[in-house]
C-alpha cells in the first residue's frame, strides 16, 4: 500500500503483503441491496477501520469477508485464500451482537471459543487464565458470566476472540456499549495486537476511534465506499484553516489576506494558501499587524468524513454514538 494515497499497489499483491484484498463486493436482501460494490485492501499488520452510520452496510461487509456470508457478486481474498472459511482458524471474529452463556465461567468461555477455532480445551485454559491476568482480570477467572459487569464480560469475550492467537482479527463495533475507561484498554488493546503482528480491522460509528488509531480508513456510506485509503489522505483532502490575531484591525495588511478570510471572535479565519503562510506573514510584518497568535489546523478524520460521506451520515452516526454514552 502507498501510504501517502492509501493505494494498493499491484506489487503488495504479488509480494503477499495484504492481509484483505476485496473487489466489488455487493449483496442485497430481500431485493435491496445493502452493500453495492465495495472495494477493500488492507495490509498485513495494520489497523484498519471500516467508518459507517448503522445501516450503512459494514456488519453485512465482515460478514462477507469472513465467509459468513456469500458475495451476490465480486471477490475477496483473506490471508491469501478466496474461501475464508479455508482460513478460518487464522482468524479472530467479535461479531456486534456479543453472546456467552451467562452460567459459564469466564475461564470455560474463553477455552470454549478458543476451542471453537481448533484450540485444544487445556491450552484454551491455560492461555486464558494469562490473559485474564494480563488485563487485571484474573480475580474472575471463576466467576460466572452473569456476574461480571458488562465491560468485563465484554473483555472475556474479546479474550477468547484472541486466545487462539489469530493473524487476523476482525471486531464488528467493538467499543459499543464500553465506558471511557473500557474504551481506552480496548485501544490499547488493538495497538498491542498491531505491534505482535497482528492485523485488525474493525468497524465502529465513531471517528475518533478510528482516528486515534488506523492506518487506512474506509467510508461506507449506503453500501458504497466513496473512499478508502489512509487517515491522512483523507483528513488531506479538506484545506489547513488559519487562526489570525492581529492587534490591529484595519491596515494595508489586510489585502494580503485570502478572499475567503471571515471574522470570527477575535480572530481571523481563512484557508491556508497554496503558497504557505511566510508570504503572508512578511505582508503582516511589514504592514505592522500586530500578530499576536497564529495557529495552522488540519482538519480531523469528522470533518473529512463530512465532505465525503455527507452531513446525513454524520448525523447518523452522531445519533448512535451519543446513544452509546448514554
């Protein structure tokens, strides 16, 4: 992948550098279609998050990448095979809607999913008690499901999505539901996983999740992806705003201002122009302005996603999230 433009190119896939490799995925149901051609390449080891309202097609997009669920039309590749369920073993899938038995104990839940993936029952117990501790669960290693909080039982789940040690893990809306703190051990969790190797996708309606921690990005919206690359490129697209505080207000100075210039508060705002900021401020300096602050700010991932996805999409997912805070 170029990480300056996000894009694949044809030489990480010979050389097998993708981890995901998808093209013109669609699916419908019911004669609606909920994916309409998207298009993914992720590489081995990175973060990458698939950004989305509800509805917009990303649970239905996993699934077809794990194989749960069959393509109308297009292709993927995982980890080098077109049947996913080939390499189903190499994989770690937390699907949006968790789900233990509430009687089992913690270190039977995570033996059991380990199992499920290949992983002997004693080695499943065995490896789960040490990540159990590593994230200062140990002390519920014999509790039931249904006497841990919900953070901690969403913690054991994500445990044994991971016991069996995957290549590839794959987590639908992960920080759903999660308090702050919560929250935060999850991305240290994920960023872990990415130093060992491991690569990581997961989907999730909030962007500063995303931009917090992924290399690459793609934008669902209506079952279409109108961008995927990286974080960068697509915070790149949308011009630098300019912070001005001048202590004087009018002068010849002014007239090195750009025509898009606008008062707001104390401050002058306007887009950074293709020349950069030292023309500018030489006409400032020389024009006796007065500076007195002068900040450069790009724009973030939520802004990005604005311009490319629309304000609707947004909105949706703004909705969803400030649900999940409640």
């Amino acid at each position: 992948m170029d990480m300056a433009t996000g894009e694949t190119r044809e030489s990480d896939v010979g050389k097998g550098l993708l981890a995901i490799e998808a093209r013109g995925l669609v699916k419908a149901f019911d004669g609606t279609l909920a994916v309409d051609g998207v298009d993914l390449s992720v590489r081995k080891g990175a973060i990458y998050g698939i950004l989305g309202p509800n509805g917009a097609g990303k649970t239905t997009t996993l699934r077809m990448l794990m194989g749960i669920i069959e393509p109308d039309a297009g292709y993927r590749r995982v980890l080098g095979h077109d049947n996913p369920r080939d390499v189903a073993r190499r994989i770690g899938y937390l699907p949006e809607e968790r789900g233990l038995y509430p009687s089992m104990k913690a270190i039977e839940a995570i033996a059991f999913m380990g199992a499920l993936r290949g992983l002997p029952l004693a080695e499943g117990r065995r490896r789960g008690r040490e990540l159990l501790e590593r994230h200062d669960l140990g002390h519920a290693a014999s509790r039931q499901i249904r006497q841990l909080s919900k953070g901690m039982a969403q913690t054991v789940q994500l445990l044994g999505t991971l016991v069996h040690q995957p290549e590839l893990v794959v987590l639908d809306e992960p920080f759903s539901g999660l308090d702050a703190i919560n929250q935060g051990k999850l991305e240290v969790m994920i960023r872990d996983l990415a130093e060992q190797g491991t690569t990581v996708i997961f989907s999730t309606h909030v962007i500063h999740h995303a931009e917090r921690l992924c290399e690459g990005v793609a934008i669902i919206a209506g079952g279409r992806v109108p961008y995927a690359g990286s974080v960068e490129t697509a915070r790149d697209r949308i011009p630098a705003q300019v912070r001005l505080e001048t202590r004087s207000r009018e002068g010849a100075w002014r007239n090195a201002l750009p025509e898009d210039t606008r008062r707001v508060g104390d401050f002058w705002q306007f887009t950074l122009p293709e020349t950069g900021v030292e023309p500018l401020l030489r006409a400032l300096i020389d024009g006796d302005a007065g500076i007195l602050s002068l900040s450069i700010e790009r724009a973030g991932l939520h802004d990005a996603f604005v311009a490319i996805a629309g304000e609707a999409a947004v909105r949706d997912m703004d909705t969803r999230s400030a649900g999940d805070a409640a």
